[in-house]
C-alpha cells in the first residue's frame, strides 16, 4: 500500500536500491493464502444511494433480541458518566506517550486505573496496555517462563478457549503448553482436575513453570483456587488467576488465595460488548515479579516545587526500539479503555459493584429454577456464580431456532469446544444485573416452544413475581 507522501518515482528508487522489481516481492516471505487479497468492492455510487446501501446492511444487525450470551463478555449497565466523560477531547489520542512526564493527563488516566485495578485484584503490581483478555493470559504465561527460567505451562481446561488457542500462538516458538482436564463426573464435573494436576507436576524431567486457572471458569463454575494454588506452589511454579472482574465484588481476590499473578478481561467494567473489540486486558502480579511484567506503570511523586506528580516508571525500552530483547512488543496504549474501567468503578463503587455482581448471581439462580420447571437441567452440578451450561437436544439447531423467536439463547458449547463430546449438547447460558424476570420467561416459554414440553402458563407461574417483589424461581433457588 503506497504511503501518501511517496510519488511513484520515490518508490521505483527504493525498489531498486533493494534489488526488487514490485512492492509484491517483499512480502514473499509470507505463505499466500495469509497475504492481503484485493478489496471487492462494488463500483463507486451516489452518496444517496450508497446512503441507501448502508442503512440496509446495519439493519441486518438484531439489536431486538433477548441476550443470554455471556461466554467471557458480558452486558451490564454502564452509567451515563462513563461514556459522556469519554467523549471529552483530550481522551481522543490515547496513544503511547512517548514522552510521558509531558502528558500528565494521560499518566494520571493509567495510574487511576491501576491503583482501583490493583486494590480489586489483592496485588501490588498493575500494568497497563494489554490488547484483551486473551494476550493478557498469553502474557502472563510468559512471564512465569521468564521469572523459573523453565519452558513448560500448564493450562486448565476450563479456561476460555480463545485464550489457551492465543497462549499456543504464543508458545509457537518452542515454548510447551499442556491442558490440565476436567473432573469428568460428580459434584464437581467441569473443574480442574486436581489429581490430574498433580501428576503433570510432579514430572521431574518435564519442571511448570506456571499453572492457569479461571476463576470463574469458561462454564461460569467456582474453581478451588487455594487448593490450585497450593499445589502450583508446592512444584516451584508460578500460579496464574484468569479473572472476571466484576466477580471479585464478592468472590475472594486473588491476591488472597495466593496467586502471583492475574490477568483478565476488562470488558465488564464499562465497556460495552462490541464485536469483539477492542477490549481491555488486566495484567497484575505481586512485586517480586515486577521487572517481568510487560506493559507500563504509572506513579505518583512530587516536582521540585513539592507539587503532586505522575512519571512513567517503568516501561521496558525494548517494547518500542530492540523488539528482539523485548519481553513483550507491546506499544499501543489502551489507555481509552482503561479511563472507561476506572471511571466506571469510580462512579458505581465498591458496594455498587457487589450489587452488580450479586443481582447478577441472583437472576441467574432465578433462570436456573425457570429451566429446572421446564426439565431442563444443568450439565454440571458445581457452584457457580452467574453463568452456567444446560444440556439440551440438538443444541444448535435450539440455539438458531430461538434467535428466530428473538431469544439469544446463549453460546452452542459445540461450537468452541467441537472435540469435546461432554458438550455437544450443551447451551452455555448467562445473566446480569439487567436480565429481567420478564426476560426469562420470555426465554423459558420459547424454549418450551421450541422444545414442544411444558406450556407457558406453566412456565409463567415458575417465575412469577409476588407481592414482595421477589420472583418465585428466586426463592426456589435461594434454598
């Protein structure tokens, strides 16, 4: 692609000097099938008519449906303060101040954002600029290679397979990356297996350098994280939490049950799910690891005249000018999306962010009991916190014949997870604090529909809302 200020005799005299006759032989390096193929686009029209054009592919997006996906992004009610405070102008560049001491603004933004990021995390060390949720992880991974010196992680299962798929991208340059499995049956199907935890550490030919684990777990269950950590430990590993962090509201921190480093999704902190992107991840650990923590810390000083002030104190030079000693090449600043996190978890609190969590929680036990009235079961029998996986016949074909009904009905399990038989016919279904009673009727009666079992007024009644304003399915779940 030619870049702007370039004539084309500029770029016939770059080419010779390479010894190249077109732009195309640089990039021959590349397998063909990943190089950029030409846009087909259609022939240039009328702004009117391409107005036209436009308005009809946006309305092919549903934004009438009944949502009950979660899956590692998650609605919640973000405050009108968040978005209006974005708006503001000088959050538009939220590039990597290259000469930070100058963009005060700017340093501020990142170290509010760590201060409340590290106080919800229980550790001392937060950076800033990570992508996602996934390469946070992958991150992480690395880091506990970097801090042993050992080559091997383990990684449960039940962490999201997006981002155990981006850890093995990651670990593609000879770096080992092993699953830990699942308990298969029982009470606590669909969690680490501990046992199986603890044989692939005690390989002394093959020495972990980390242990992940994701609390809660990619099918919403409550991980015994103490027990994790204390056999990661124990191996002379490093342990990882994959945390969702509107849980940490009322689940225990990692910093308590001893993990040495977190990481996770920013996405439930005032960012609203959009398409994937862009998102914001959470990288925290404890200070012995800091020099391996990729990314930047912001911190608080005083100038000469004794005047508060925010300096960059670390950020490896590597990520920006010697890639090939980088521990990361991280350089982009997801500072935007920080400032949405902290202005989010500034405005709402900490008691507003347990009642988020906590209605959350609730809806869900609410939604358990309306599927429980219709036969309709959990797959697994572990606790959960608001997010958990149902077993339901020919899934997918449930799944696309709701969403003709207007009901999102979750996430086909399959469909992440196709070599993995426990979930074929699985739904994965969430709630939040702004799923609604009436949502959930509307979703049992559908699928009921669907189904061809229990009638409506049945299912209306199984999560009908008394006097008191507390449904019945609620107190049913609540026992």
């Amino acid at each position: 692609m030619p870049y702007g200020p370039h004539t084309a005799p500029d770029r016939e005299r770059m080419l010779t000097a390479l010894g190249l006759s077109s732009v195309d032989e640089l990039f021959l390096d590349i397998p063909e099938a990943l190089r950029a193929s030409p846009l087909r686009l259609p022939d240039p029209e009328p702004e009117l008519e391409l107005a036209t054009r436009l308005r009809g592919l946006a309305a092919r997006n549903r934004v009438d449906l009944v949502s009950f996906l979660g899956a590692g992004v998650y609605r919640h009610y973000t405050p009108a303060a968040v978005d209006q405070m974005l708006l503001r102008g000088e959050w538009y560049t939220a590039y990597t101040p290259y000469q930070p001491e100058v963009s005060q603004g700017t340093l501020q933004s990142i170290y509010e954002y760590e201060s409340l990021i590290a106080e919800l995390v229980g550790l001392e060390i937060v950076s800033a600029s990570h992508y996602d949720g996934a390469a946070a992880t992958a991150e992480a991974a690395l880091m506990t290679c970097r801090a042993t010196r050992r080559e091997r992680v383990l990684v449960s299962h039940a962490v999201h397979p997006h981002y155990r798929e981006t850890m093995r991208t990651y670990f593609g340059s000879g770096l080992q990356l092993d699953e830990i499995p699942l308990v298969a049956e029982g009470p606590y199907a669909g969690t680490t297996d501990l046992d199986a935890l603890e044989r692939l550490l005690g390989d002394p030919e093959r020495p972990v350098a980390g242990v992940l684990a994701a609390q809660p777990n990619f099918y919403g269950l409550l991980e015994s994280m103490s027990a994790i950590g204390a056999l990661t430990h124990a191996a002379g590993a490093l342990f990882v939490a994959v945390v969702e962090p509107v849980s940490l509201a009322v689940l225990e921190p990692p910093g308590v049950y001893g993990a040495d480093i977190a990481s996770g999704e920013g996405q439930p902190l005032g960012i609203a799910p959009q398409y994937g992107g862009p998102y914001l991840g959470i990288l925290a650990c404890t200070e012995p690891l800091v020099r391996q923590i990729p990314g930047r810390l912001v911190g608080m000083t005083t100038d000469v005249r004794g005047q508060r002030a925010f300096v960059m104190t670390m950020r490896a030079r590597e990520q920006d000018i010697r890639r090939d000693k980088a521990a990361s090449n991280i350089c982009t600043n997801q500072a935007l999306l920080a400032l949405a996190a902290s202005i989010y978890l500034a405005t709402i609190g900490p008691h507003g962010l347990r009642d988020v969590a906590a209605n959350g929680a609730a809806r869900a036990s609410e939604l358990e009991a309306a599927l429980a009235a219709l036969g309709i079961e959990r797959l697994h029998a572990a606790p959960y916190l608001n997010e958990f996986a149902i077993r339901v016949p020919d899934a997918r074909a449930v799944h696309r014949r709701l969403l003709d009904r207007g009901i999102l009905g979750g996430l086909v399990l399959a469909d992440v997870e196709p070599t993995d038989p426990s979930v074929a016919d699985a739904l994965l279904v969430c709630a939040t604090e702004i799923t609604t009673s009436a949502d959930i009727a509307r979703f049992a009666t559908a699928l009921a529909d669907v189904l061809g079992g229990r009638s409506p007024v049945t299912i209306e009644a199984a999560v009908a809302i008394d006097g008191s304003g507390v449904s019945t399915a609620g107190r049913m779940a609540g026992r």
